[in-house]
C-alpha cells in the first residue's frame, strides 16, 4: 500500500499543469498514464482493499488535470464498490469545487448519501 502512495504522489506531480514549469512537454499526460495503468495492474478483482487507493489517485490525477469528464466517470466506479472514498470527499474536499458545478456530481453526492446507514 506504500508503494501505491507513493507511486500515486508521484502521478499527482506529474499530472498537475503547472508540471510542464518543473518537467517537459506531456508531463500531464504521462501523468495520467501512469496512473491508469497502475490502476490496470492492481485492480480490483486482484485486491479488492487495496485498489481504492489507485482509483483515488486516477480520480485526483483526472481532476488535477482538468479531465473533469473522466473524474466524473472514475467517481462513479468508487461509489459502486466498497471504498475509502466517499460523501465527506464530495462534500468538504476543495479539489473537486470545479466539479460542483455539474448536475452529475449533486447525484453523486446524493448517491453517496444514501449509501450511509444510520
């Protein structure tokens, strides 16, 4: 599960726009690779507890990289299975305010709500 994190801090970096100040031309999109593939090889039917934490660092790579259409998508993947990810990160997490706008995001929230039992 280290290894992952720290893969996935790798990604993040590389991913981020302001990269290409640090890196070179495509930085976000390797980025982006590493990070889909890392989720290709440690997916869920081969560790079903471990693997939120590479969907989490997609949905954040996708969202750091302005892929808001794929953060979307890779949102909706995390809430159909068990995950760490859920209502508190919709809700509180600043990075995902340029999400709020779309009418798919308020369902998924609402969609993370009534995943909660009281």
């Amino acid at each position: 599960m280290l290894r992952l994190r720290n893969v996935g801090m790798s990604i993040l970096d590389s991913a981020h726009p302001d990269s290409a100040l640090r890196g070179g031309p495509g930085d976000v999109e390797r980025g982006i690779e590493q990070a889909e593939e890392a989720v290709r090889m440690h997916d869920y039917e081969q560790d079903a507890a471990d693997v939120s934490a590479g969907n989490w660092f997609l949905l954040r790579t996708y969202v750091v990289a302005g892929r808001y259409e794929d953060a979307i998508r890779q949102i909706e993947v995390m809430l159909s299975r068990p995950s760490f990810f859920g209502l508190g990160d919709l809700k509180l997490d600043p990075l995902y305010d340029a999400l709020r706008e779309d009418p798919r995001y308020e369902g998924l929230s609402r969609q993370a709500e009534g995943l909660i039992e009281w």
